[in-house]
C-alpha cells in the first residue's frame, strides 16, 4: 500500500508532524477574541445573540475534561481524518489518480495558515469538517437513498448551527439531486434532517431573545458591509435611521466588519452587551437603503474583496493589524485582556477559569515554534493559487464535462468565497473551508482515469487486490 500512495504517505507524515510541531511549539490554545463568548457558552449553554452557539455546544461536550490543548488537539487530528478519508474517497470512489489525489489534498495538510487556523478556539475547524464530510457522502458514487441523504442534511443543519454562512449549501445539495434525477423520500430525509438541528436551534433562540432566528446580528453585519460606500451626503437617509450613518469620508473609511466593533460605531457597540432587536432592525433597514441608493457602489465592494483580496499573492493586514495577526504563529503570548467582560458571563478570565479551572496560559516552547514560524514565513497557499485552481476545475467542468460532483463541489467552493463580501466583510481565515473544495473539484475534472484505458483498469483491479499472505 505504502509503494502504491507513497506520496500521500510523505504528504500525509509531513501534515502529521507538522501539527505535533504546532502542538509542541504552542503548549495550550491561541486565542481570538470569539473564544471567550464560545467559552461562555459552553460553560453555560444559552443561544448567543451575535453568533449561532454550534461550536460553544461542541465545547460544552469536551468540558469535562477541562483543557483547550485538548480542543485544538482534537482540531489537528480532524483535518487529518478529513484528508485521509477524502485521498482515499477520491482513488477508490472518484476514480481520481493517486498523483491528482494527492496533489488535492496537500492545501489541506500542508498550508500554514491552515495549520494555524487549527490551534485558534475559534469554529472555523469544526465548521470545515461539517461541510467537507457533508459533500463527500453525498457525492459518494451510487444511488442516494433516504438514510444517506439524512446524513447529509445532519451535518449541513450542524453546519449552519455552527456558522450560518452554511446555509447555501442546502440548496446547492438540493440542486445537485434534481440533476441526479432522485426520489422525493430522498429530499423529504434531506430536508427533516436539515432543518431538525437549525429549527430546533432558532426555536431555542426564540424563547431566550423573543425572534425566530439563529442570531440578532444578520441586519448589523449588513450594515457593516454598507458602511464602506453609504453616501449620507448624496443620498439623504430617512431620519429615523439618520444616525446610522458610517463616520468619515468615503473610501477612508475603517474596514466594514471593524466598523461594527469600533468604539466609536454609530451602532453603539460595548464590550460584553448584544445589539438590542431595534438598533438590528433599524441597522437592516439603513444596509437595504444603501443598497438601493448605491448598487453600483455595493457591487463595487463585494466584487473588490471578492477578486482582488480573496485571489491576490499577497496578504494585507485586513480588516485591521490585529486580526490579521492573529492568524500568524506569535512569537510571544497575546495579550489578553483577562479584564474585558464577555457576553452571558463574567470577563475572560472567569470564563477561561471555570472551563479549565485555571488560567489556561500560552506556553511558546522554542525551538518548535521557530520552526512553525519559518514554515508559516515560507509555505502557504496563496490567494492566486486558489484563484487558478478555481479556473482550472471550472476549465474541466466545461470541456471535459465532468459529472455534476464535480460541479459540486466547485460551485460549493465560489459560495462560501462569495457570501462573506456579499453579506458581512472579507477575512483571510474565510477562504480556509473553500480551499479542498476547490482542489477536489480540479482533481475529479481532470485527474479520473479513462475509461475502457487497459492500463488503468489494471490500476483499478491493483488498487481492489489484497495484499497477498506472507510467512
């Protein structure tokens, strides 16, 4: 087996001690400003009014062993468990060769910021595993049948609870079994199982917060996707809404998302407080004014963020110099500021305190973080490169007709690219969940096998040999 998959095999141990590396370098977890509130609901479960609560759920289940090292232990060994399961769905399933197989899932195991995004508190993890796992048993080769179309709508609904940027995903599952040509149980299974956990979920929020929703921020993230081109001096806002207008002069603006938290937002943002359902519903309003008033603009920002920042070479400290550091391995601890309070609980450090019953602080161990720091300053996938192998798998779709998982695959690459400059900001940790979707979808379209090829008959029949018994 070992001589057949040999570069998977190398691929595969450099992922694997890649993370030990990560582990060993970096004693404990890094930390994201989100961590504290996902910590907060996992030591006391309550539906979260700026995010959906899926991953804080997920920690609540490991609480009781009261250590994060633990978390992003189990992160790194997940994203492994992907790749295996995805290298091997591709030869044997997809009829992939094993050079594309393995060229596909190297971004998954070798790119540093992915590595990095691993040993982060943050959901981004769990949300990747969700979805990739999701279109992998639904793309499997064979009839779909209600129970793995349950499956399938389980993990999207978990998907969504987890971060609702999931939620095209359904309909893309939806589409992909019309062209398949499937069964009404098919989409009746799909469809109860989906919407269980994501009703369930908004059910839960609307008895804590009065809304049939998965959060109350979907009209703030709006208005901070609209602040970066309202023009309150051309366009007159209804008065009402007046005081939502963005601070400075147009195209000097802060980031959209940082317009939201800043100190000085007219949506009056305080540490440790939700947005009230008036400020959200009166921020949505302000965003669809925008909207109206200025398409071109909006177009103008979504598609800026869309081509320009998510394909570029290099990375730029976006959406401010904080968070973008926050996705490098430090050189020393970040500072924390235990003092700050947090959502539903007390401040950070009584929310770290009780989960781990202590402090919970980063140990850097040198010379494996070194190390993770040059790799992280020399490896990684670059915007540009996600852009062309985009292309490529596009490319395939159109002159080689690949089937419709192919198509699945890319298309579910450009919407979870897409819908963050569409709905809220760009983020550099957003392009992570796409980027195997996008390498699977080149693979298939132009790494299969021919066939009636001899040859590669002679591969597949090797590939199903066992290995013969020895003395």
């Amino acid at each position: 087996m070992l001589r057949r998959h040999w570069v998977f095999a190398a691929v595969l141990v450099a992922g694997v001690v890649l993370r030990v590396g990560a582990v060993l370098g970096f004693r404990g977890t890094l930390w994201f400003n989100d961590s504290y509130d996902f910590l907060a609901i996992a030591n006391d479960p309550f539906p979260h009014p700026l995010r959906p609560s899926g991953y804080g759920l997920f920690l609540w289940v490991l609480k009781p062993f009261h250590s994060v090292a633990l978390v992003t232990a189990l992160h790194h060994v997940a994203i492994v468990g992907v790749a295996v399961v995805g290298y091997r769905m591709l030869v044997r399933d997809f009829d992939v060769r094993r050079g594309w197989a393995a060229l596909a899932v190297v971004p998954l195991l070798l790119d540093s910021f992915q590595i990095e995004l691993e040993h982060l508190l943050l959901s981004d993890t769990l949300f990747t595993v969700l979805v990739f796992g999701a279109m992998l048993v639904v793309a499997k080769p064979g009839a779909t049948g209600w129970r793995r179309a349950a499956m399938v709508g389980l993990l999207l609904g978990l998907a969504v609870v987890t971060r609702t940027v999931g939620a095209p995903l359904f309909l893309i599952v939806v589409l992909y079994l019309v062209v398949r040509r499937t069964r009404w149980p098919v989409y009746l299974a799909l469809s109860l199982a989906f919407f269980l956990p994501v009703g369930t979920y908004a059910t839960w929020y609307q008895q804590e917060h009065g809304r049939f929703a998965m959060s109350g921020t979907d009209g703030v993230f709006l208005w901070g996707r609209t602040a970066a081109f309202a023009d309150c001096e051309a366009f007159t806002p209804p008065p009402d809404i007046a005081r939502l207008c963005p601070h400075g002069k147009k195209g000097e603006r802060l980031a959209s998302s940082h317009q939201i938290w800043h100190e000085d937002s007219p949506l009056g943002w305080t540490n440790g407080e939700a947005f009230d359902e008036q400020t959200n519903r009166d921020a949505q309003r302000f965003a669809l004014w925008a909207i109206r008033n200025q398409p071109g603009d909006y177009l103008q920002v979504v598609a800026y963020d869309f081509f320009v920042r998510t394909f570029s070479w290099n990375r730029n400290q976006y959406p401010t110099i904080g968070t973008e550091a926050r996705y490098h391995f430090p050189t020393k601890p970040t500072a924390r500021k235990p003092e700050l309070p947090v959502l539903g609980a007390g401040d950070r450090r009584s929310v770290v305190d009780e989960y781990v019953h202590g402090p919970a602080p980063l140990h850097i161990v040198e010379p494996y973080a070194e190390y993770m720091r040059t790799y992280q300053e020399r490896v990684r996938v670059p915007g540009t490169v996600l852009g062309i192998v985009l292309l490529v798998g596009a490319a395939g779709i159109v002159w080689r007709r690949a089937r419709a998982r192919t198509a699945l695959f890319w298309v579910s690459a450009v919407t979870l690219l897409a819908v963050p400059p569409v709905t809220v900001d760009f983020d550099y940790r957003y392009i992570l969940p796409a980027m195997p979707f996008a390498c699977f979808a080149a693979a298939m379209a132009w790494g299969r096998r021919v066939p009636g090829d001899p040859v590669s008959k002679k591969k597949a029949a090797d590939e199903r040999q066992p290995e013969p018994a020895r003395a």
